[in-house]
C-alpha cells in the first residue's frame, strides 16, 4: 500500500487560502459553470476507470464488480446535482412584496435567499473509495451550493485519493476556474484533520465515519472562537423489527435477505442492521433460527484494513462475552475474512445496557426478543438515534403500528416498510442522518440533492434593490 505523509501545516494554510481566494468566484459562478464543472468530473472519473478501479481494489480489495458499481454511483450523483443546479434549486428565493401601512400588517419587500458558506472541508470515508470519498456526495453537494471544498483523504486508500484528487484538479484547471476550487490533504495522524477543522478560513465540515472520530473533530467546530457547522454522520445500529404478520408470510425469504444485508461489505455499511427485534413466539424464532443459518453460509470479503477488523473483533468479544447474550452463530476465528456472528439477548438486557446499543462495525447482529408492542417501543427508545429502522409487518392501519411508526420516526432519519436499510438511493426525498449519535446535525441529509442544503445559509434582503434581487435568481 502507499505510504500516507501527513501534509505540513504550511501546506494546509495554503490549501484552505487557496479555497478562501476561489469562494467569491465559487459563489458567483453561473448554473452553467457549476454544473459544466460537476458533469466534467463526472466524464473523468469514467474516462479513467481502468487505472481507478484496479487501484481502488489493490487498496481495499472490494472486488471490481462492487468497486464499478461505486464508481458508477458517484458519476451519478456528480450529474445529479448538476442537473439541480441547472433547475435553479441552489439559487432558489422567496419573495414577500410591500404591503403598505404600519406593522405587523404593513411590511418592507423581502426576498430570502441562500448563499454559499465558503470553503467546506471534507473528511473522506474508508467504507466508499468513491462514493463518500475524494469526489463524493459531500465534495459535490458542496460544489453544487458554490463551495470549494478541501478534501481530507481517508488513510486507508491514499494513492486512489491522491490518482482522484489530480484527475479533479485537471478538470478545475481545464475548465478556467481557479486551483482553490478544489485541493486534497492527506494524513494518519489526528493533527491534519483537527487542524484543517481549526482552520479559521474554513466554514463547515463534512464527516462520515467512527464515532469517536466525529465527536472529536465535532468538538473542536464548537471550540473554535467562531464555531461552525460540523456535519457528521456517525454509528448506527439500524434496527429491524420482523413482526409476526411478515414472519407469517414471508419468513424463509426475509430470512435470507436480511443475512445478505448483514454480510454485504462484510458489514462495513454504514447502513448495516446490527439489531433485530422479534417476538417471543415459536415462528419468530424459528424465523431466527433461518437467519442465523443464511448468514453462517454467507462468504463476506476481507475488511478494509486491520485497523477494522481489530475493531470489529473487539465488538465481537464485548457482546458475546456479557452475561445476559447467547451466541447463535460464531464461527472460528481466523485470518482472513470474518463470518458473519448473530448473538441472542432478552429486552430488558437489551435496554440496561448501553455496551450492547454501540455498533459493532462487520458482519454481526443482535436479537432482541421480545414479548410486546410495549417491550418494543422500549427498545426502540432505548436505541435513542438512528439513520434507520425497518418494520415489516406494518402494512395495516393499526393502533400498534400506528405507535410503532411513531417510534420509528422519532429515533430514525429513514423508516423502511420492506427491504433492507443497506442501500441508500441519491435523490431529492433522501434523508440519510438521524438523531444523535448517528449523525450530529438530524435536521440536514448527507445523501439526496438536499444534502446541498448543509452548505447554503439563508440571506433575508429588505428592500433590496432589483438588480441584487435578480442576480439572486429570483427573475
């Protein structure tokens, strides 16, 4: 793998005072520009496939099938969001006309509109070498809102970040637009990130990974003399609740269908279900039972890096060693890649103890049994945030489902019906961020063209004059 070199704090002042010199011309830039700009990162990420693939799969050895995949995905979302700057939403207003008189009746004319926060700094994911790393959704919601962005490369794949940090720096170049538009820093070390977060020229930050990573660099936004947004998605759980209706109906293929989702990535989704919710009946745990089968005979690929699979076997000894879990499914330990692990635990367990509510990054889940619509409320409370929760088996208009739907709304940005959370569609009704400690800002989306929302902050102008209101895009 290619050695990762922190950048120099001299090189960090001169990437974000690159990007603070570009954000006038970012935030003035037409439709026109800013889509030519994410089309044309696009058509280069294609044009390059066959060097970026084969390195993205010596890096992280996801496989070329899911590794086009993802490339695919970020080319998609690149020119979906320029096709919604094309539409006018970044420059969209609101326009309230004079009304004569004195207030509160009376008012001044009022036009709100949003304008670009300036530089944002972007911290790459390990999970996704394309899709949540150099070139995207973070880097091109922010370019969509008029940003620049400096990219913080993840680690974990640094000579793909560096191969598609140069192609984004061609493109920026050949385009006129000025090298600030667009820089990468790199590092292993906690100093770049905290300092780039410290950066007095950056306006927001864009996170997607651990926990203890986030709330880190979280608190160092809010420690700053002037604070800024720090938008992080985090760990999340992503419970399933398999009410006995689905069960009843459609057991044997739920049951493979969530062990695929389980083992898919080996479990380095984001997305991940680590918490199946069932009843204390003879279906649902025979429906447990096919589970914990298809997911024994599922073949996970290698982790990412060590660092992650330390991780997850560290997740797995605290779970399976409480006294209140048994152990349904674990195989050996071994070298290569992890099987999956299903472990069995009662609500009140459950609910006790917060060591089995934190996510264990892999293939792994725990089963909560349990007797009630009361006892699964509870345990959806006691989850307190998630970027999901899937109920199946709430197809009718009940009083229980009524408060299940409730309660799955009040801990989650996403609530499935069927399917499976892992998947996350990039479109204009996506939330992807829940209550903490999922994500840090529940209220904005990191996936769907509203994620350009996070970098976008409201102007309201009184009795502006026409030509300011016109620029603003309202015509």
């Amino acid at each position: 793998m290619s050695t990762v070199q922190d950048t120099t704090p001299s090189g960090i002042d001169a990437a974000v005072a690159a990007a603070h010199a570009a954000a006038d011309t970012m935030a003035t830039a037409s439709a026109g520009t800013r889509a030519a700009l994410l089309r044309g990162l696009a058509d280069a990420l294609e044009g390059e496939r066959g060097t970026l693939v084969p390195l993205a799969d010596e890096e992280t050895h996801l496989g070329p099938a899911r590794l086009n995949g993802e490339l695919d995905r970020t080319c998609f979302q690149l020119r979906g969001f320029a096709h919604q700057v094309l539409t006018g939403v970044p420059f969209a207003a609101t326009d309230d006309a004079a009304v004569a008189g004195a207030p509160p009746a009376g008012r001044p004319r009022l036009t709100r509109v949003r304008v670009p926060v300036g530089p944002v700094a972007m911290f790459s994911a390990s999970n996704f070498p394309f899709a949540f790393s150099v070139l995207g959704g973070d880097t091109a919601a922010a370019l969509a809102a008029g940003c620049p962005v400096v990219v913080k490369a993840h680690p974990g794949h640094p000579a793909l970040s560096r191969a598609t940090a140069a192609l984004a720096s061609r493109v920026v170049s050949a385009q006129g637009l000025p090298a600030g538009v667009f820089a990468m820093v790199e590092g292993a070390s906690v100093d770049v990130g905290v300092q780039l977060v410290r950066h007095p020229q950056i306006e927001a930050v864009a996170f997607t990974g651990s926990v203890r990573g986030g709330v880190a660099l979280w608190k160092e936004a809010n420690a700053r003399p002037r604070p800024i947004p720090f938008y992080g998605e985090l760990g999340s759980i992503n419970p399933v609740v398999a009410l006995p209706a689905a069960v009843a109906q459609h057991g044997t293929t739920l049951a493979t269908t969530l062990a695929g989702s389980i083992a898919l990535g080996c479990g380095q989704f984001c997305t991940s279900p680590g918490v199946l919710v069932v009843r204390d009946d003879d279906m649902s745990q025979a429906f447990v039972q096919q589970v914990g089968e298809a997911l024994a005979a599922a073949t996970p690929h290698a982790m990412l890096h060590p660092g992650i699979r330390s991780g997850f076997d560290a997740g797995v000894q605290r779970v399976q060693s409480h006294a209140g879990v048994r152990t349904l499914v674990a195989p050996p330990h071994g070298e290569g890649a992890p099987k999956g692990r299903l472990f069995a635990t009662d609500a009140a367990t459950f609910i006790a103890d917060h060591a089995l509510r934190e996510e264990v990054f892999g293939p792994a889940c725990l089963v909560v049994t349990v007797r009630s619509i009361e006892e699964t409320v509870a345990v959806l409370r006691a989850v307190e945030g998630s970027l999901t929760v899937t109920l199946w088996g709430a197809d009718d208009d009940t009083a229980d489902n009524r408060t299940l739907v409730r309660e799955a709304e009040r801990i989650a940005g996403r609530v499935l019906f069927g399917g499976v959370p892992t998947g996350v569609a990039v479109t204009a009704a996506q939330q992807h961020g829940g209550p903490w400690p999922s994500s840090t800002q529940p209220f904005t989306t990191s996936v769907g063209y509203a994620a350009m929302d996070r970098f976008l902050r409201p102007v309201a102008l009184q009795d502006a004059p026409q030509w300011l209101v016109d620029s603003s895009g309202l015509v």
